[in-house]
C-alpha cells in the first residue's frame, strides 16, 4: 500500500486559497479594509514576532465571527467548486493523476479551513485533514479546534488518522516552513515539485 500527502495552498495551488475565499466572502472593498486593519498582526506574523496560528485566528476572528455556519458553509461550497479548480497547479494535477492512477491513497493536509476545501477534494475523490472553526450555538468564535493545522501539527493530524506502518510507501509534497514535519515522514518527500 501507497499512501501521499500534499499540502495544498502553494504546493497544489498558485495563490493561497484563503486570500481568496475571504475576499470571494467579504468583497473586495471589506477585504483591504481588514488588510490595512490587519496589517500590523501581518508583519509581526512575517517577522516571527507572532505564531501561524495566532494570525490564522486573527484572521477568522476578524473576517467571520458572529457569521452563521449554515451561511458560511454555502458560501465555502459555492467556492470550492467554482473558483479552486482555477488555483490548481498542472503539473500538480497530473500527479495527482498519477497517483489515483497506481491505486494509492491521497491526502490533503492543509492550514486552510476545510469548509472551503471539503467540496473540491470529495469531488476529486481525495480525503482531507485542515483545519476547523470552533462553532458555537451555529455561529464562528474566530477561533481553531484545537489549533491550526501548520507545520507539527500536520504531523500530529496525519498520525491520528492513519498507521503509517501500514504503508510500503509514503510520498509527500509540500513547498513552505508548514510543511517541513510532514515531509519528514515521508519515504519519498518534494519539496516545491510542481514549480
């Protein structure tokens, strides 16, 4: 048994997928309103002054606390099967391809929120481990159950769910700093292969 891991934002993807889902949610006129708002908590994100998870939290607390679930997770479906398929990478798509074609088992991980990704990769026939909103009373905190899913914890994600001894092979790919964990359990690991 074969089993491959991919990141999804950058490595399968040429721009970041939730850039673009917030800015398909708010429009553009809010999303650079949050940006210029944001912009501090994003140059201490880029300078190491503050964590992956604490921007990411940042970000969904400013973008969609208080929004409806039901709400958010049409508009997270409208995106993943109208606007993805453009993000996708070909090179990416045909290892994908490839894989499917030898019969082994493929995985997204992904910091990316999964309501967004979920309808893409069921209809593309791939299981998905990102991460999740805490919702409460149907409605977003802003913040991750339990964190977000970046560098560790991929590692953490992956082992839950699945035996790695299982498997003869394991291949993943990856193309940034939340990806360097996941590449390490990998037999056969890519690092940026789809540029």
């Amino acid at each position: 048994m074969k089993i491959a891991f991919f990141d999804f934002d950058g490595t399968i993807t040429k721009d970041d997928s939730t850039a673009k889902f917030i800015r398909y949610f708010v429009g553009d006129l809010l999303f650079i309103k949050g940006v210029i708002i944001l912009l501090p908590m994003i140059i201490a994100y880029k300078l190491k002054i503050i964590t992956n998870n604490e921007i990411k939290r940042r970000l969904i607390t400013y973008f969609f606390k208080g929004i409806d679930i039901k709400y958010f997770t049409e508009k997270a479906k409208e995106f993943s099967l109208n606007m993805i398929d453009p993000l996708i990478r070909k090179k990416a798509l045909d290892r994908i391809s490839w894989h499917k074609s030898n019969g082994d088992e493929l995985v997204i991980v992904s910091a990316s929120i999964n309501l967004w990704l979920l309808p893409w990769c069921e209809k593309n026939k791939i299981s998905l481990i990102a991460t999740e909103l805490e919702i409460i009373n149907n409605k977003i905190t802003g913040n991750l159950i339990p964190t977000n899913c970046f560098g560790p914890e991929k590692v953490k994600r992956i082992l839950k769910s699945y035996d790695l001894l299982d498997y003869d092979c394991i291949y993943a790919y990856g193309n940034s700093r939340g990806d360097h964990e996941m590449l390490e359990l990998a037999t056969e690991k890519f690092y940026k292969p789809f540029r």
